[in-house]
C-alpha cells in the first residue's frame, strides 16, 4: 500500500498534548512503510501555554536581534482505520528547525512512519527559511542511527545524566 499524506489546518485530536510530554524520547529506527495513513498538522492543537511562551519569546528575540519570528508546527500520523500512528513536533529559531519531539506506537515502528515524519517537518521547516536542523535525543533504542541515516550528525554528546545515561545533540545542514 502507498504512504497517504493528507493535511489539515484544525483537528480534534489531542495526541501531539498528550503523548509528547508522555513519550518525549521515544525515538526509533523505521524503514520502509506498507501501511496507508494520514498525515495531519495538529500544530493549533498544543497547549495554550506552549504557545504563550514561543509568543513571547519569539517577540522578544524579534526585537533584540531581528530575527524571523519563532514558528511551531506539529504533525500526526494516523492509520485509515483512525488509530493514531504517531507524531513530531517542533519549530523554527533564527534560521534553524529544531525537532522537538518524534514518538512512533511501539506496533508501527520501523515501517518507515518515522522517516516520514521527519522529512515532512524538514520540508515544512526549508519553506520557512531553516538551512539546517538540529535535535537532541537520549541514547536509548536506536535512535543515533535513525537519524544518522537520515543525513544528521552527532555534533556533541552529554554523558553527565544519571545511570551513565548520554544525550546526543544532532544536526544536519539543508543544501540548496
């Protein structure tokens, strides 16, 4: 079956507020998909206060420094049948998309759900003047080679977390 993206401006659905700050680093390696879903922006659909912060500090910064307001943007990724497959969120920050948050359900992963995922985000974040992206993920699964597989790179590795536990910050630069 084919990958069906389809987008809507105002959805319903609350799973980007519920299950990112449930989930926020369960990030996973997927390849190829064989499962029809849907892609929906949910980004009107993040808490008021999340929104009220990137406000002010997108204001703020703007008048300080000039730079291009900070912009969020969530995606979800639901099966035909409705269920919901997963999500990414992030935003735009002085010229940057970084990725917030990527959580796929334990009985999708590795169905290319993932990659999906981040490449609509990354075109998303392009259309609005990012020349790179950048992200941080704990060292659990295997989410370093997700990511490096998809062009990023391990730019700097905190290991100072409790149980020798590592944070790696990723990036990845867009050509033109």
């Amino acid at each position: 079956m084919e990958l069906i993206i389809s987008l809507q401006n105002k959805t319903q659905s609350y799973a980007c507020k519920i299950f990112f700050f449930l989930f926020i680093f369960f990030q996973m390696t997927l390849s190829s998909s064989e499962a029809t879903c849907h892609l929906i922006d949910e980004t009107d659909t993040l808490s008021e206060a999340q929104h009220r912060l990137m406000r002010a500090l997108s204001t703020e910064s703007g008048e300080m420094k000039g730079v291009t307001a900070v912009q969020e943007k969530c995606f979800s990724m639901m099966g035909e049948d409705g269920t919901w497959i997963g999500s990414i969120a992030g935003y735009t920050l002085y010229g940057s998309l970084v990725i917030d948050m990527l959580w796929i359900d334990k009985d999708h992963r590795r169905s290319g759900h993932g990659k999906a995922l981040v490449r609509k985000l990354e075109e998303w974040g392009q259309s609005q003047g990012a020349t790179f992206a950048k992200l941080s993920t704990m060292e659990w699964w295997d989410a370093v080679p997700f990511y490096e597989s998809m062009g990023y790179a391990v730019v700097f590795v905190d290991a100072e977390y409790e149980k020798d536990t590592k944070q790696y910050t990723l990036k990845k630069k867009f050509f033109k």
